[in-house]
C-alpha cells in the first residue's frame, strides 16, 4: 500500500477512536484538471449527526518549518477550487464546509498546531491530534505522542536523499539532459556515475519518470517531482553545501557585486528580486564554487557573523550558466532553487513570492 493512503488510513482510525465521529476514505489520488495538474492524496468525509462534512487532503511526511503550512495552504485552496467545480451542488454529501481541505501528517506538534490555528488549516496526525472548524463541527486536540507501534518511520525515496537530490535538480532545471548519457548527468550534478542508474530506477518505479522503448525519458509527473525536490531539499542537502553567515559593511553593497573572477549565483530573494522585480530583499544567498568563495568573501569585505543577513552556500552543480532553454539571468540559480530558498526562509511575502515564481517559471 502506498505510503500516503497508509498515512491517511492511520489518522482516520484515530480520529475516529478519538472523538467517536464516524469517518470515511472516498478516494485515493485524485487528479483534478486544471491550468496544470494537481492531484489530491485523497478525498474524506466525516458524518456528524445529520450532517455530512467533505474534505480534500493533502499529506506531507515531515512538517520542520511553518512555510510548509502557507505552501499546504494554497495547495488545498487551489484544489478545491477545481473539486467544486466538477460536482453537482445540489449533492448534501458535497462541500458544506468552509476551509479547503485537511492535512495529514504523521504528527503535528504543538507548536505546528497553534501556527494552523492561526492561518486557519485544518489537520489530523495519526497521533490523534486534530483540528477542525466548521459550522456544526469543532474538534481540537493537541499535545498527543506519536504511537511508536502504530507509526512506521518516513520512507524515503533514495532519489530525494542528499545524492538524489542533486541529480533530480539537474534534471529538472536542464530539461535537455533527461535525454543525455549517465555520464553527461553524472557530471552536471557532481555525482559518482554508478549512483545515477539507481537514481533514475526509483524515479521511474515510483510514478515520476518514464522511459519508452526507445529509451527516450521523460517526466510523467514533473510537479510532484518540483514539489518533492523543494521539499526535501532543506531537510536534506542545504545544511550539507557548507553554509556559513555573514555580514556586509552596508545592506546594499549586493547590488554592485559580480561574480566575473569567482563564479557564482544568486539565490533566494535576491534572485526573486531580479526575475520578478516586486520583492525587497531582506537577506542574500549566494552560491559559489568552493574554489571561489575566499576570493568572493574578501573581495566584497564580507565579515563572518552567525546572525548575519548573507547566507553563503557551496554550488551543487556542474550546469551551463546558460542555453537556449533558460530564460532566467546567467548570474542566478535556476528558478527551481529560488523557488525552495523562498520558501525555506518561510516568511508570508516570500512564500507568496515562490508561488508567483513557480507559476512563471516552473508551471
């Protein structure tokens, strides 16, 4: 059984055992047609005396950061947006409640729960917590442990590990290499060739990629593939890339730096500012080669501070600054990282600013 209808499956069965309310899974996996294609985990529905309430859900694995409800959020709204309008709505057992949709986790902690209280998302875990909101349904339950026998750990896809990771990235922000040889993506994603075989097995066996008999490739679900890399990538590769802070002698001295002696990129709100040109930054990521980064640093009097607003990371990736198919600056990280650095940093207008560069850039 796949991972996110056991998940699913799991918190059913403790809301239920917890609040004495009779549940129900209508579905499993339910693409809803749209400007592009979304799919929901599932589809629920919870009775309460005569009334019949109809969610959406959306499960996530791991919940580190509160950017990651915005981006459930969203998701959930978009969804069922697109739901309602495929059914009939003189049907009770359609949608009468007022938020989108529900996430389910396999725990949500207290701290998790007062920030979807606040933002207004309902969820359930497979500890028993819950939170619900509705005319003629409240539920609020918080605090509860995870069952260690009841919860088997996350299973991780080996292509969303830290080696995966980098590969999948070059796949996605150079379509052009998807046809290319082992070799060419070992190279351009800075990892051992014998991983690459294995990489490109797991994508395949788990719905993202497809191969024809002509051993042409390609995505079959490239949006779970961006929304699963820009999920996993700060749980699992940026603390990797050497990450160390700084602080500049004055917070615009970004403006007149080049990377033309060191190499380089832009990412995060920098790079938001300069593709979208509506977004103030706050903070300044920069990616440079481990070869480049002393000369960078000293070059631009960039003083080591655990607080400061420049974040420094090693780049990842061995791709072109540019080609036909990017249409972004040659001095910025592909759209597929600003997207993730965006929501890393977790801030409401940054959140909003990965939706918009996703729409653009990624859609």
């Amino acid at each position: 059984m796949p991972y996110e209808a056991e998940l699913i499956q799991q918190a059913l069965e403790r809301f239920q055992g917890g609040t004495g309310l009779r549940v129900e899974l209508l579905d499993l996996e339910i693409p809803l047609p749209g400007p592009r294609v979304f799919e929901a985990d599932g589809k629920i529905r919870i009775y309460v005396n005569n009334q019949i309430f109809t969610f959406l859900v959306e499960t996530r694995h791991a919940l580190d950061r509160e950017g990651m409800l915005h981006d459930v959020m969203n998701q959930l709204k978009t969804m069922h947006h697109l739901d309602k309008k495929l059914q009939n709505p003189n049907n009770i057992a359609n949608y009468n409640q007022k938020g989108p949709g529900v996430l389910i986790a396999p725990h949500i902690t207290p701290r998790m729960a007062e920030r979807c209280r606040t933002i207004g998302l309902p969820f359930l875990d497979t500890a028993g917590n819950a939170y619900l909101n509705e005319e003629g349904l409240f539920v609020l339950i918080t605090g509860q442990k995870p069952d260690k026998a009841l919860n088997k750990p996350v299973r991780t896809l080996r292509a969303f590990d830290r080696t995966g990771l980098k590969l999948v990235f070059t796949l996605l922000a150079d379509p052009g290499l998807l046809q290319g040889t082992y070799r060419e993506m070992a190279q351009a994603a800075g990892v051992a060739l014998g991983t690459v075989g294995w990489i490109l097995t797991d994508l395949r066996e788990h719905g993202f990629l497809i191969e024809d008999q002509e051993g042409k490739r390609r995505w079959l679900d490239r949006e779970r593939a961006i929304q699963t890399w820009a999920t996993n990538y700060p749980l699992r590769l940026r603390d990797h890339l050497n990450r160390r802070r700084f602080r500049a002698a004055n917070d615009a001295w970004w403006k007149n730096a080049e990377f033309e002696a060191t190499g380089g990129w832009w990412g995060g709100e920098i790079a938001a500012a300069k593709l979208m040109g509506d977004l103030v930054p706050k903070t300044t990521t920069v990616y440079l080669p481990r070869n480049g980064r002393d000369l960078f640093l000293g070059k631009h009097r960039l003083k080591a501070d655990p607080e400061g607003p420049v974040e420094v990371l090693d780049a990842f990736w061995e791709l072109p600054k540019n080609n036909e198919e990017n249409d972004w600056a040659t001095d910025l990280v592909a759209p597929l990282l600003v997207f993730a650095d965006l929501q890393n940093i977790g801030d409401p207008r940054t959140i909003e600013q990965a939706k918009m560069i996703h729409d653009r850039y990624l859609a």
